[in-house]
C-alpha cells in the first residue's frame, strides 16, 4: 500500500537512505532500496529491483528497474543495481534483469546521459560514460571506463572492453577489445585509445606497447588466430598483452574490423602490410 508524501508516491516498506531528497511527482514502489545522500529529481519511477548506491542523481522522467522487454521474462523477482556516485540524466530507460542473469548491473561512478536505454541483464563496470541516446540490447557486458559516443546502439551479447572509446552513432555488432578507439561502417578499429589512456594515467611505455599488439592484431591484416600466434612471440609478455589475448580468444560473437582507410575517392583501401 502505497502513501501520498506531499506529491510523491512512496511506498512505506521502500528502504530509503539517510538525506535522500525526492523532488515532486516522483512513485517508488515496495522493492526498493536507495542508499544515502541521493537526489531523485521529479517525475522519476524507480520500480520495483532497483538497488541504488549512495549518492546518486537520477534526473526528471527516468524509469528505474522496469521490467524487462523480453518475452522470456515470466514475472520473476530480479534486480536493478546501481553503484555509488551514479547520475541517471533525463529520461534513461534502465530494466532490471531476467531469469537468465537475474539482474542488470551498473558500476560505480558512471555517468549515463539523457534518454540511455540499458536492457535486460547488461553488465556495465566501474567509471563508465554513455552519451546521449546510447541503446544497449540485452545480456551486453561493458568494462570499466568505457566511453560510448551519442546514439551508439550496441548489438545483444556484445562484450566492450574496458577504456574504450566509441565514436558517436556507431552501430555496434561484434566485440570491442580493451584501450582501443572504435568508429565508421561497419565498426573498425581506428587507433588506440591514447587521450583516454593519458587520463588514466597509463605511462608512455605502456601505451607502446598496447599499440604494438593492435599493430599486429589489426594492421597487418593477417587472420585473427595467426594475429595472436605473432603477439605472442613477438610481444613481451605482460598483463595487458594476457588481457588483450584473453579478450580477443573469448570473443563469442566476433571481433570487430580491422583497421581501414579511405581513398581519395571515398573508398575503403585495404591496410598497408607492415
């Protein structure tokens, strides 16, 4: 049973933290827990499975933990989990999970911009930025420090690695390795991540080096299982090279393209061999 707080509807068996202030006209229903020190701005729904850290904003007309859009959902109890430090702009469309995963998830410190849509059972780590309009499919996973340009749209089952950079209105349908820059049609590689890397503080030697092994990987041109042969002969062992080949063995539903430029003309050239 629901109460009217002035012009909110907050149900009273909803867990609400300490200086958590509501704004009007915003409804959060009974399985909710909010941590403290949070803004929740007007018109909000936070339903039933949100989780929500400690100081968050969430801004006018966000829905929170809907159900998700996904017939093999069957009304079971799943969650929304949002981390700590957490700001939810104007009208993002946030689904909780299915029965598959149980629950959608996102990291501490991101920052999804307005009208974001996370579906059902996305994984999205730690510092991560979605930009304005970005639309995540279903069961999506995406490592810390991500950054996704503007209406970026991001196929089911896509894994994007962590401090990668995605240009605006990218369609994304394969996989994307960690510390690269992501752009064109069909998605290809188009460098590594370098200002974002410098901002995190990674040293010169270590830009190199992940640069050498993107050289290889999508430069040379060679196919993706020889690619990884030649890494790992040619390329000092180290925990980005692992993480990188890990990444790239694991990819389920495929790599995204190789580098490619454009002719004068505006074609696509094939990659010079190195």
């Amino acid at each position: 049973m629901s109460y009217t707080n002035g012009l909110r509807v907050i149900d009273p068996k909803a867990q609400i933290g300490k200086n958590v202030k509501i704004e009007p006209f915003t409804v959060i229903e009974e399985d909710v827990v909010i941590g403290d020190n949070c803004w929740i701005g007007n018109n909000v729904t936070i339903l039933n499975g949100a989780r929500i850290g400690d100081n968050c904003k969430i801004f006018p007309g966000a829905v929170v933990s809907a159900i998700p859009q996904d017939l093999k959902y069957k009304g079971e109890n799943t969650t929304l989990e949002i981390g700590n430090e957490v700001t939810i702009r104007e009208c993002c469309t946030l689904n909780r999970g299915t029965i598959e995963a149980g629950r959608t998830v996102i990291g501490d410190r991101c920052l999804l911009m307005a009208y974001v849509h996370v579906a059902h059972d996305c994984i999205i780590g730690n510092g991560c930025i979605l930009a304005n309009n970005v639309t995540l499919a279903g069961h999506i996973d995406i490592d810390d420090y991500a950054r996704l340009g503007g209406m970026v749209a991001v196929h089911q089952f896509v894994r994007i690695g962590r401090h990668v950079m995605i240009g605006g209105g990218s369609l994304v349908r394969k996989d994307v390795p960690p510390y690269v820059m992501a752009a064109r049609e069909p998605l290809s590689y188009a460098g590594i991540n370098r200002v974002g890397m410098h901002r995190a503080k990674f040293t010169r030697e270590q830009t190199h080096h992940i640069e050498d092994i993107y050289r290889i990987l999508f430069v040379r041109g060679l196919a993706t299982r020889k690619a990884l042969s030649v890494i790992e002969q040619e390329i000092e062992s180290s925990p980005f090279r692992d993480e990188i080949v890990t990444f790239v063995r694991d990819a389920k539903r495929g790599l995204m393209k190789g580098f490619r430029s454009l002719n004068a003309a505006g074609r696509v050239a094939e990659p010079a061999l190195d």
